[in-house]
C-alpha cells in the first residue's frame, strides 16, 4: 500500500498509546505529541518558559547529543509509515529525526527499556525535516514493535507524531474466550466503505462507546437510489455469536436501518470483497435502528468468517460496531 496513511495510528490516543519519557520538554510537553487533534497556534500566547507551542519543545542544546522521547504503542503491530508534523515550528524545529522500535510486554518501566539488554530496531535512519511541515516517511519492517523512540537532531519542537502500521495484537491461541473479532485492537480493519464525508470508517471499531457525534462513522445525506456500507476485515478468522450496534449521539441522523453480513475469504482484496458476484451470509436481516441507542443481536453460527460487512438504509451514523465470537 502507498498511501499508509489510510492505516491505523498504532500510537493514537484512542487506543491507549502514550508518551511515557522523554530526555527534556522545557518549552512543550510531552504528551501533546500524540493529541488527536490538528497543532494549533495561538498567537501572543506566552507562559513563563517561553512561548506556547502546540506539541513537544525541547530547549536549545549546547552540549552534544540529541534528544528523545519513548512511545508505548496504543496497539502493538508493525509500523509502515510515520508521520513526523512539525505544524508552527518555523525557527525551531529539529534538523533530523530517526525511529527505533523494540518489543518488551507488559508495562515495562523506562529503566526497563532503556536498559542495554533491550534490543531497538531502527525502523527509519536519521532524515531530515522540514519546518511547518507534514513529514512524511515509509518505514523498514522491523517486525512487531510495542514501543517506539523518537531521536531529534539536535532538538527543537515536534507537534505531532503518527504511527501507521498493522495491528498485531498478542493471539492467545484459538478457541479462547470470546472476543470482538472486529475490535481495531484485536487486529480489526475497516478495509473500504461507500462513503464517510462526516466520519472514518476506522471510528467503528475504535475502544469504548463514543464521546461525540464526530467519533462515529458517518456517511453524507444520500439524493439517490442505493444504500451505504462498509466492510470490516476481522482480527482473525473466526464464529461469531453475538453482534451489538451503537448509535450513540446519532438522534437526528441515525441510519432508518441495517443488515449484517460475513464471508470466508482469507486475504481478500478490496477488488474481491466489493465484488457483486461474491456470496455474502447474512447474520443480522434488515432490522429497523433506534436513534441513540445500542442494539444487540445473538447470530446465527457461521465459521471461518474473515470479513463482515454493515449495510445501513440509506444512510446516516453508526457510533460503534461489535462481533463477538471465537477465533477459529
């Protein structure tokens, strides 16, 4: 895939990535690196260290070295791309970056992986950035990586880091307890939709019920025939049992309803699964929705599904979807 950026932020909030150390952070924390949220400006904005900076700061180096920040990843898996933006930091934005990436379980302290029995692998040797700037780069495959080190050359301020990549979440065997096949943070991916001018397709299967309306899946007001729908590749292979479906904060723009349905086809392309001859089972018939509500459904047994696929009538927002089941 090119675009990587149409992957998962491995680091996002929303899945529990944090910025756990860094060597400095004089002028701008930390923690903003991984915001949500686009970096801001506002101008004429001081604290008492300088000025306010949407993102991470370090302050001027005068001794040799470089400084870094450690990334426990909200979700493990290999990292494809990273975006390093440097929004507002014209005249203080670090020369050059690189990325190493380990794999330690766990919540290992900073000792812990700082200590010279950790192995990093560099995913992206020292490039250069530009100030101001989304910068852009694809990564080497380093394998499954759970925490990841940002090196600046020699400092300045960074406002946001992206960590495109796979999930790899840790199997613990087939037949276990049941679990969301369809969760981000179990390997799910929403592979293509129809349409999602108002909300990501990927907001679906994010962790925990949404906080807005903006954090759904949502489509734009539909003026012709047809229906909206989106197909989500399961974690792993497996029997579904249960599905639920939430329209939270979706009072006036709820879909009128929905259909479920699921296929065996291990590796599918887009081309494959958008494909009209390709036999889809239905598990959930068309079922009138509920503005603001969660709808849950036990489902007939169908093994070895791979993909499901949410048809909504005609259109409109979906908070959150779930498939619970086995792996097979």
């Amino acid at each position: 895939m090119t675009d990587f950026t149409d992957l998962v932020d491995l680091a996002a909030e929303a899945l529990g990535g944090t910025v756990i150390a860094a060597n400095d952070e004089f002028f701008a924390p930390k923690e903003a690196l991984l915001k949500a949220t686009p970096a801001e400006w506002r101008e004429g904005v001081y604290t008492e260290r300088g000025k306010w900076m949407d993102g991470w700061e370090t302050r001027r180096r005068r001794t040799p070295g470089f400084d870094w920040a450690i990334i426990h990843l909200g979700a493990a898996g290999v990292v494809c791309g990273v975006v390093i933006d440097t929004a507002f930091f014209r005249g203080n934005y670090p020369e050059g970056a690189s990325i190493e990436g380990c794999e330690v379980e766990g919540t290992p302290s900073v000792d812990v992986l700082m200590h010279p029995s950790t192995v990093w692998r560099t995913i992206l040797p020292q490039v250069p950035l530009k100030g101001d700037s989304r910068n852009l780069f694809a990564t080497k495959d380093a394998g499954r990586l759970t925490h990841l080190r940002l090196n600046i050359f020699p400092d300045g301020g960074v406002a946001r880091l992206r960590v495109h990549g796979d999930v790899r979440p840790m199997q613990e065997g087939v037949g276990d307890a049941s679990i969301d096949l369809a969760a981000l943070e179990n390997g799910g991916f929403s592979m293509v939709c129809s349409d999602m001018f108002f909300g990501h397709r990927q907001n679906l299967i994010l962790p925990g019920r949404s906080t807005h309306m903006g954090n759904g899946w949502e489509t734009q007001r539909r003026r012709g025939p047809g229906h909206d729908w989106t197909i989500i590749r399961l974690g792993s292979p497996g029997t579904i049992e249960r599905v639920e479906l939430d329209t939270d904060h979706y009072k006036g723009n709820a879909p009128g309803a929905c259909m479920i349905e699921v296929c065996g086809l291990p590796g599918a392309s887009v081309e494959q699964l958008v494909d009209s001859a390709l036999p889809w089972t239905t598990i959930v018939p068309e079922t009138t929705l509920q503005p603001h509500g969660r709808h849950r459904w036990a489902v007939s047994t169908v093994i070895g599904a791979t993909h499901l696929r949410l048809n909504i009538y005609p259109d409109g927002g979906v908070a959150r979807l779930r498939a619970f089941g086995h792996r097979t």
